[in-house]
C-alpha cells in the first residue's frame, strides 16, 4: 500500500479512498458504541442522534464508490492498485450495512426505553466491543497490508458467536419464566444477533484482507491458522 505513484492527482485520489475508508470506519465503529449504550442506559436521545450519524455512513459510501469508479474508468489501475480500488468497493458496502445494524439496535433503543427494563446486558457491550475492534483493525490491516492483523480479526468472529448464544439462551430463559417478558426479551434478542451480523461483515473486510495480501480466497473455508 505504501506505492508511491509519479502523477500526483492519482495518488491524491488514492490517499482520498484511504481517508474515506478511514473515517467511515470511525464512523461505524462510534455508532456501534453509542447504538449499545443508548440500549443499556436507556438513553432515547443517544440512540436518536446514532440513527442520524447513519446519514454521514451514507454519504461516505456514495462518495467513496463515486470516487473508486472514477478511478477505474480514467487511470486503469494495474496490479495492487486495482486490488485496493476493487476491494475498497466492496468494503464500503460490508461497512455501510454495519452501520445499518446499528440503527436497527439503536431504534430498539428507543423503543426499550419506554417499557419495563429487562436486564441480560452482560454479554451485550462486551459483544460491541469486539465487533467495534474487529471493525477498526480490518481496516487498518487493509490500509496497511498486515494479512495477520486481519487473521486474528477473523478469529474474534468465534468470541462473538459465543457471547451470541449466551444472551440467547439467558433471554430464553427469562421469557420461560416471566411471559410478560416475551416481547422485550424478542427484542433482545434481535439486538444480540445484529451485532452477531456486524461481526460477519467485519470478518468479511478482514477476508478481503487476506485475499489482497496473499492471494488466497478464505471465504466459506472456515478459519486458517494465523501463520498461513
């Protein structure tokens, strides 16, 4: 990634998809944060101003895919340029439905805020945390090159999963007991298995990752030792 290119202009476009990945990611990764905390604090005002930060998501990925097509279309990239350029395409897309994800949990948020508190929260911001992490470093080992970094991005999927069906099974278990609880506990239900969602998509980016830096497509092949 670290190419230096003679024509200014197009390494100034390539050093903009990089910001724009970038920021993007900061983006995502804050509305993860704030989508949970909104959720546990109870907090209607937090949660409303996440799904509004959805629209600066969106306007990153317009403007990254728009500036990736001009790419494409006037410079003809080769080589590892045409990697970055084609697989920044499809990272926008993994990273603008994380941000989605995290509108859905915040406008449960909202929601949740105004009913009776049901309390299964231990596993939940522990999960944000990771998939917030897995976010941050599938991008930094995609502007980075770092094939390891994004392995051990993949391996993190395994956490999330676990954590997945301990609120699972303790929500279950909750409405078995309490069915009052049924609907709300449904609804924590779904928080728990977007996040489960956002962390297939960053185990998605740091496949990407992979295949850019080795060549080797890992998709649907289950998990690589992290030396490979």
């Amino acid at each position: 990634m670290g190419k230096i290119h003679t024509d200014r202009e197009y390494e100034a476009q390539l050093e903009q998809v990089r910001v724009n990945l970038l920021e993007m990611a900061n983006l995502v990764e804050r509305m993860i944060a704030d989508s949970v905390r909104a959720l546990v604090n109870r907090d209607s005002v937090l949660a409303k101003t996440t799904i509004q930060t959805d629209h600066e998501v969106n306007r990153h990925e317009v403007e990254t895919d728009e500036l990736c097509l001009q790419i494409l279309a006037r410079r003809q990239p080769m080589a590892s340029d045409l990697r970055f350029i084609t697989l920044a395409l499809k990272m926008v897309t993994d990273l603008e439905r994380i941000g989605d994800l995290a509108v859905n949990i915040s406008e449960r948020a909202v929601e949740l805020s105004q009913v009776p508190e049901l309390d299964p929260w231990d596993q939940i911001p522990g999960m944000a945390a990771i998939v917030g992490a897995m976010v941050r470093d599938a991008i930094d080992a995609f502007l980075t090159g770092d094939a390891v970094k994004a392995q051990q991005v993949i391996e993190w999927d395994d956490e999330v999963d676990k954590l997945y069906r301990e609120v699972f099974i303790e929500v279950v278990n909750i409405m078995a007991q309490d069915a009052s609880s049924v609907q709300n506990g449904v609804m924590i239900q779904s928080v728990a298995k977007w996040l489960e969602r956002m962390a297939d998509h960053a185990t998605n980016l740091a496949e990407q990752v992979v295949f850019m830096v080795r060549g080797k497509d890992i998709r649907h092949m289950g998990k690589l030792p992290v030396g490979m």
